[in-house]
C-alpha cells in the first residue's frame, strides 16, 4: 500500500473544524483571571511591620531580661508599627504586645546592646532607599521612622 498524502485544503479544513470544536467545549469551563500584581505599597508596607516586630522583639527580650530603661525605645517601636498597620488595608491596628517578664529571664544568646544598635543603624539607613517611588503620605512616615530609628543607635546605652 501506498502512503496517502493530504492535501494542504484538507489539512487546513481539518485545522480548522477542530479549533471550532475545542472552541465550543472552551466557553462553558470558566478560565482563571489573572491575579493583578500586588500593589508595591502594600508589599513595603508589610516588610516594614515585619522589621518592626522583629525589632520590638529585640527590645522586649532585653527588658524581660531587666533592662527596662530600653521601654521608651521599645515603645517608639510600638508606635510605628500601629501607624504602619493602620495603612496596610485589612492589617490590625493594634500594637504588638510586649511579652511578660515572667516568660523570660534571660535574654537570647545573640541578642546584645550592640546588636541592637547595629539593627537600628542599618534600619535608618534601609529607610532612605524605602522612600523611593511610594505617596508622599507613605514616605514622609518612613523619613520619620528612619529619623528615629537614627536617634536610637545614637541613644542606646553603651552597657547595661
């Protein structure tokens, strides 16, 4: 037997019915919208109050452990991250609570006067570059956060 050889009509007409077929089945299954990219505002927004959880953490096993002198720092912290939160839609308005003296006595092995300061510095410095391209409303909050968290690493007690 010989091999048969479709035309190219026949190849183009046959294209042709099965995309109307696939077609047809197509319209009656609902295809997923694209989800639209998240807003940048409300990704910096929630990097933001992850930094200032992280610190107030920071500040509240040094005071668990005594050093409560670090309470007005820890409590600017706290501050911020209720401003941040009431600017992320959805987000909580109420301020991370600080943890009970009698959860821990000590603090972490890593967690130091020092490492505090450098978190600080390197959070002020981060602020400069976070102010680029978001609201005025947005950046002037993140130059005053900035600004404080500035006066922090200045401020911070040299030992306990």
């Amino acid at each position: 037997m010989r091999p048969r050889f479709l035309s190219r009509r026949a190849v183009l007409a046959g294209g042709a019915a099965a995309a109307a077929l696939s077609g047809c089945g197509a319209s009656d299954v609902p295809q997923p919208s694209p989800t639209p990219a998240e807003d940048p505002e409300r990704v910096l927004l929630r990097q933001l109050i992850a930094d200032k959880e992280h610190t107030i953490a920071l500040y509240s096993t040094l005071i668990a452990a005594g050093q409560t002198k670090l309470t007005p720092f820890r409590d600017r912290h706290q501050a911020h991250l209720v401003e941040l939160r009431k600017r992320l839609p959805g987000g909580s308005q109420t301020a991370t609570p600080a943890p009970q003296g009698s959860q821990t006595t000590a603090p972490a092995p890593k967690t130091s006067l020092s490492r505090l300061r450098d978190a600080e510095r390197k959070s002020a410095a981060l602020r400069v570059r976070q102010l680029a391209g978001v609201s005025p409303p947005l950046a002037q909050l993140i130059a005053s956060i900035g600004a404080c968290e500035a006066a922090h690493a200045l401020a911070l007690p040299r030992s306990a």
